[in-house]
C-alpha cells in the first residue's frame, strides 16, 4: 500500500511549510487545493502527491504547473475520473501517467501563477 504525502502553502508566509498543526478542512468543487486553517485562522492550502515523478524524477503535487507536449498545464484532481490530471484553459490535456513519462514541473500555482494562462 502506498503512503500519502502532502506539501501545505502558508497563505501567511509565502513559502511550504512543514510545521503545521491543522483543524478545519474545506475542500473546493472547482479541482484547486483544499484549503485548512490552523487554531489561530491562519490559511494554508493542502496540496497532495500524485505518487509519480516527472520525466526528470522531480515529485508531482496537485497544484504543480507541468509542460507536457508544448503546453503548459497544471496539474488537479479530476473527480469525474478520480484521477490527477493536468489542464489549461482550454481544458483536458494529458494524464498524470502521461506527464510522469513525458512532462516536466516547471512551477506551482502559488510561487509562478504567470506561467498559466487567464482562467486555469
């Protein structure tokens, strides 16, 4: 059996942090990172592993923006399909399979926001 693994932005801080105790959960229906708040109403965004690697063997997060085939994409949990997958705005790209094999993390949502385009 596989373990889970998760990496938590600090809205506050600007950075991952390893150090957080967290409380509430809220999970959001548009395929962005759940977001959790700790005692004191600090915000984090939780961002899980896929369980696969880049074509350079850099680990795959939701939230991770991957090039895949000559576009840029990033990378959500696709509940129809129970699945991660990567999208753009002009939707459905590729699977997480296919950006382990042929893709490449080249930021996230939070730190480089400008590689996507309007609307992702």
């Amino acid at each position: 059996m596989r373990s889970l693994k998760f990496r938590v932005w600090s809205e506050e801080d600007g950075e991952y942090r390893t150090d957080c105790k967290l409380r509430y959960l809220f999970t959001s229906p548009t395929g962005l990172p759940s977001t959790v708040y700790n005692d004191e109403g600090d915000r984090f965004d939780i961002e899980q592993y896929t369980g696969l690697k880049d074509k350079n063997g850099k680990e795959i997060y939701e939230g991770d923006i991957v090039e895949i085939f000559g576009d840029i994409a990033r990378i959500s949990w696709l509940n129809d399909g129970c699945c991660f997958h990567a999208n753009n705005d002009d939707g459905y790209i590729a699977t997480i399979y296919l950006v382990s094999k042929h893709g490449v993390v080249v930021g996230n949502i939070h730190k480089n926001p400008e590689l996507l385009k309007e609307g992702v």
